[in-house]
C-alpha cells in the first residue's frame, strides 16, 4: 500500500511538472528585462551609436529588425517608402543604393493588402476611432481614444491616401516582426517618430 501510495505521489509530480513546461508564455511575460541578444559581434548602446557595430537598444525587438541603413536596389526615388510585409521590413529608400530599413508588424491572415499610395497626413500622437467594422468583431474595443502612450497608434501616424491604412507606433513593441494588425503597419515608437521627422507629405509609398 505504501509502494503504489508513493508511485501515486511521483506520477502525480510528474503531471504538474509537465503542466508547467507545457503552459504558453504570454507576451506580457516579455516585457520586462531583455527579450533578445545582440548577434556576434554588436553591442548595444543606449545613447548614440558611436560605429557600425553598436545598435541603440531595445530589449523587445529583435536585432534583425532594429533601425540600420542596409544595399537596397530599386528604381524608387529618394524618400520613397517601400513596406516589404513578407520579410516584415520599411524601406525608406536614401539613393545611391541604400536604404534605412525599419522592422514592422504587419496585417495578420486575412487582412493582408498591397498597392501603392501617398502620405496624406501625419499626425503626433494621433487619437483612434476604430471603424465599425473593427468594433463589431472586437466589442470590448472604445468607441474614440485620445492619443497619448496607451494609444495603440503610438506616437506618430502617416496616413496612407484614402484608406484606413497608416503607418503607426505602437504600445506593443514585442509584436515587431509578427502578422498582428488588421492592415495598419506598425513600428516601434522610435521608429515611427524617426520616420515620421525623415518623410514629406505626398511621399510615395509601395507596400508589396
């Protein structure tokens, strides 16, 4: 009685145990401290980068997608913005082959598009009015809300044409480099105040 009372105990450690490893990590638990490492060789620096190999931190972001110029070839102009949602990278084309490329959250299945457009608004701090069609399939969502830091927005918006597309920040920066948004293409906040100092309204932009 005692052997099978101990095997009882043992299985039973041996449950909670596999409960434990087998419980989802939400990304709520990747807030705080570092989410990512610097690739061999870069250092990250809080200020300024002084070289090549120092990138400015941002412990929820993964490197690759962290705001560097990279080659890129196109026959886009200069200021030209280029939204390449496979990879999940901005293309803000500089000319004589280079860009500044950003990392960006993109629409999830379903609510991918492409086309081409113009920047016919930018706003700081921009507030949200989620469109019907938003609300209705999250009705928890408010009906209007003013920006400020837990604005989904984030700190900057351009607005893209007509459309109820933008490029925004966010308040959500560990969802950079996923399919998360209903269309919108959302970047560090940052990022997007970066962005939003480098473009002109009526800029050009291709999202592919």
């Amino acid at each position: 009685m005692i052997a099978r009372a101990l095997r009882n105990v043992v299985a039973a450690s041996v449950a909670i145990s596999t409960l434990v490893v087998a419980a989802p990590v939400s990304a709520q638990s990747f807030q705080p401290g570092w989410r990512f490492a610097p690739p061999p060789g870069v250092t990250f620096t809080t200020g300024q980068p002084r070289h090549a190999l120092a990138l400015q931190a941002n412990p929820q972001v993964a490197p690759v997608y962290l705001r560097q110029v990279v080659p890129y070839s196109t026959n886009e102009r200069s200021g030209t913005i280029v939204v390449d949602t496979r990879a999940h990278f901005l293309y803000l084309v500089l000319g004589g082959g280079k860009a500044l490329r950003y990392g960006i959250g993109v629409a999830r299945d379903g609510f991918e598009w492409s086309g081409t457009h113009r920047v016919t608004r930018k706003a700081e701090w921009p507030s949200w009015t989620p469109p019907a069609e938003m609300r209705k399939r999250q009705p928890g969502l408010p009906a209007h809300m003013e920006g400020g830091p837990n604005n989904p927005l984030g700190a900057r918006a351009l607005y893209l044409g007509s459309t109820l597309y933008r490029i925004h920040g966010t308040n959500e920066p560990w969802s950079i480099g996923q399919n998360v948004s209903s269309g919108c293409i959302r970047m560090t906040n940052e990022d997007v105040i970066d962005l939003y100092e480098r473009v002109q309204l009526n800029s050009k932009v291709v999202v592919l």
